[in-house]
C-alpha cells in the first residue's frame, strides 16, 4: 500500500487542483481499491472541489466542520491527541458520492478545515514536550499521528495528502504519513528554487547549517532514524498559463528537472524506485516527470464544478458569475488524457 502527499514549498503550483483531478480519476481506474484524501491545508480547497465545487463545495465542508465532533482532520487529530490513541476513521471520514453524485463510490475523505491553522500550536505544544524515559517520544508520536492511520488500513486502500505550501506542523504530519511525494511545479524559474529547497526541509543540507541545523525537521526526524517519502513524480501543471505548452514545457526541461536530475544523481535513495533504474538524464524525466502542459479549461472548470473530466461534456458553463464559459470536447479529451498519464505512473 502507498501513500502520496501532494506538496511542494512553493504556492499557486496547484496541489489542492492536481489532488482532486489524480484523486478521483485514480479512483475512477482502480474500482477495486478504496481510495482516501486527507486534506491538511487549512484553506480546505481540495475538500469543497471533491464535495461539489464552488459554493456549494463551501456549504458542505462548513457542514462537516461545524459538528460538535468535527468531521475533518481537527475532529481526527485532536481524538488522537486528547485520548493518545488511532481514532476509528469511519467516525471522521465521509464517503463523497454521498455528497457529490458525481464522484466514484470508493472515494472517501477526509476534510480539511479552518481551524486548523487555529490548532497548530496546541500540536505543536504536543510535539515538544519532554520526553520521558519508558514512554512514547512525544515529536515523534506526534508526526505519526497519521502514519497509525495508514498502517490500520487495509491492503486495497489508497492514500492522497493535499497540503499547505508552508512546512508548518500540519504539513510536517501530512509528510511523515506519506510514503510517497508528488510535487507539482509550474514552467518557471522559481520552481527550481522550489525544488531545491524542498530537499533542503526534508532531507537537510550537507553540511547542516551550524546553528539551526539541529533544530530543523531533517535534523529531529533523523535522529529518530524516521522513514521519510521518496519523491515519485514531478507534475507539471499549468503551463499553459505561460508561454504556451510546448515552450513552457521546454524551461521546465531546462530548469526545474534539471535540478531534479541533480538531486537524483546526488542520492537516488530519495526517490522511489523504479524497476529498471534511469542512466541518463532523458531516462530520468521518462520515469518521473508527469506531464499536465495540457491540462487546460476544461481541467479549471472541472474542478470548479466538482467534477471529474470523465463527467464533463461539451457546452458552456457558469464560473464565478460568468454563464459563457464554453468548453469543448477537445479541451475535455487533452485534459483526460493528461491527467491519466500522471495516473498511470501512481501505483496502488
């Protein structure tokens, strides 16, 4: 069974998009699998995407969290906290074909919520306490808050993490669940940066920098000899919001996979594997770069609706006000095709 979390450091590279669209069309292809999103960012975009979109999205997310007992990742994780156990995740998690028809039936989620921002303290109070001899190591019992609820799943289960660009604790949570990453990255040079940096926050840097260095996450989760994700795929997203898909995608070549090739040839064991291992560099974007350059408006207006593009079909459709905009198949059929290219290199 793996897990995948949805981050990259840097924003608007579209991770709560790319984890409703490689969510529910995984879900779409594997019937057999139950497949779940936990959605820690506190801005929740992914959880009002797969509840409906827009505002109705917005409606019953605020549903979910405004039980007594939250149903989201805040009701999860302040069970786990207060009573120092796994909470039963059918308490908090809902099916989403129950709330929005259009989505596959093993689809489940649970959801992100405001509050969480609110409760990062109070996690990160937990993560720091003393530790005592006998008992549990608090920051790391507290970073496996969801590696528990992975590993008390079954088999035929599937996990996505949509995160928050900020390395905060719930992004650290998110992390230390996943077995996997998958990092969006847009056609610009910042992306680079990005990337660069990512490894920096997970793995640390060589030589650690001689203050901060062990106080860094790297630094705590090595000492506890933590397992951290392997990087499986790059997606590119967005492109077409640049120079045009082909010219875009020719910068990223240059610049950010660059950069990963880099990291990959330094040290491959921060990847996953593949079973035939890349020597060269046009081997290496063949294995673990995933093309969205042709997600397009039907791929936004998807999303804005709650649908998955397998749902969509050639007309005009409302976004935020605008009744005219239109979507042809083309769009549709460019936009499927690129998002199951990004799901046919996930593995179950």
């Amino acid at each position: 069974m793996e897990s995948y979390a949805v981050w990259n450091n840097k924003g608007g590279t579209g991770k709560s998009t790319v984890t409703f669209h490689v969510a529910s069309r995984f879900a779409e292809k594997n019937p057999n699998r139950k497949v779940l999103v936990i959605d820690l960012c506190p801005q929740s975009n992914a959880s009002m995407l797969l509840l409906g979109g827009g505002i109705e999205g917005e409606k019953e997310l605020l549903k979910l969290c405004s039980k007594t007992t939250p149903a989201s990742v805040v009701g999860y994780i302040s069970e786990a906290i207060l009573k120092r156990n796994v909470p039963s995740l059918p308490s908090y998690y809902v099916k989403v074909a129950d709330i929005n028809g259009q989505m596959p039936n093993n689809l489940f989620l649970l959801s992100g919520d405001g509050n969480l921002e609110l409760m990062a303290p109070a996690i990160n109070d937990e993560a720091s306490r003393t530790p005592f001899p006998g008992l549990p190591d608090p920051w790391k019992w507290v970073h496996e808050i969801f590696l528990r609820l992975k590993d008390g799943l079954t088999d035929d289960w599937t996990v996505f993490y949509d995160t928050n660009p900020s390395f905060s604790i719930y992004t650290e949570l998110a992390v230390c669940g996943a077995s996997r990453l998958l990092v969006p990255v847009n056609a610009d040079d910042s992306s680079r940066v990005a990337v660069k940096a990512l490894f920096a926050l997970l793995y640390g840097t060589n030589p650690p920098h001689p203050f901060f260095g062990n106080y860094t996450f790297a630094a705590k989760a090595a000492s506890r000899s933590m397992d951290l994700p392997k990087v499986h795929l790059a997606i590119g997203n967005r492109f077409t919001q640049f120079k045009g898909a082909a010219a875009a995608y020719a910068a990223f070549s240059d610049a950010t996979a660059d950069q990963l090739y880099d990291e990959f040839f330094n040290d491959p064991t921060r990847f996953s594997p593949r079973r035939t291992a890349p020597k060269n560099r046009k081997q290496f974007l063949s294995s673990y770069i995933g093309e969205l350059r042709d997600f397009n408006t039907a791929g936004v207006v998807a999303a804005h609706h709650g649908a998955p593009l397998s749902k969509m079909r050639q007309d005009y459709y409302p976004v935020h006000g605008d009744p005219s905009i239109k979507v042809n198949k083309s769009q549709i059929n460019l936009g499927l095709d690129a998002v199951d290219s990004v799901v046919a290199k996930i593995d179950p």
